[in-house]
C-alpha cells in the first residue's frame, strides 16, 4: 500500500497510490491527513488496504504530471 499526501493545509490531503503511481484515490474519509491515520492506524489501515486492493481493479482518478512529481518527492524523501 503506498500512501500520500496531496498539497493542501498544513498537512495536505491523504491519498493512496496505486502501485504503479499513475492512479489514486481520495481516503480523506478514512483519515483527513497522512499523521491522522498514523495516529490511528489500527482502525485506518484495513480501510486504506480496501482502498488500494481496489486500484489494482478499479480506475481510480488520474495523477496529473504534477500531482505525480509531488508523490513520487514525497516517497523520495521517506524512504531516505
């Protein structure tokens, strides 16, 4: 499951990514911002999961070219 914020507020907009980066979908529902669902991860992670199972069968919005360069900076940055 990859994870991301969309830039807007503090602490932007929570989205998951599909695999492939090319698609997401919006999980302000299960948790408004990223540090939201990390503070409560057991309720918000089988949610999350549902979601990104169902990008990998259903489209999910398309990631503009800038949208993508911000989550695959964000990825960058984590993963260092």
């Amino acid at each position: 499951m990859k994870l991301a914020s969309l830039k807007g507020g503090r602490d932007g907009r929570l989205i998951v990514v599909s695999r492939d980066l090319t698609r997401a979908a919006d999980a302000s529902a299960v948790a408004p911002t990223l540090r939201d669902a990390l503070d409560d991860w057991a309720a918000a992670e089988p949610r999350l999961q549902e979601i990104a199972d169902s990008l990998g069968v259903v489209e999910g919005q398309e990631l503009t070219d800038g949208q993508m360069l911000d989550v695959t900076e964000a990825m960058i940055r984590y993963n260092r």
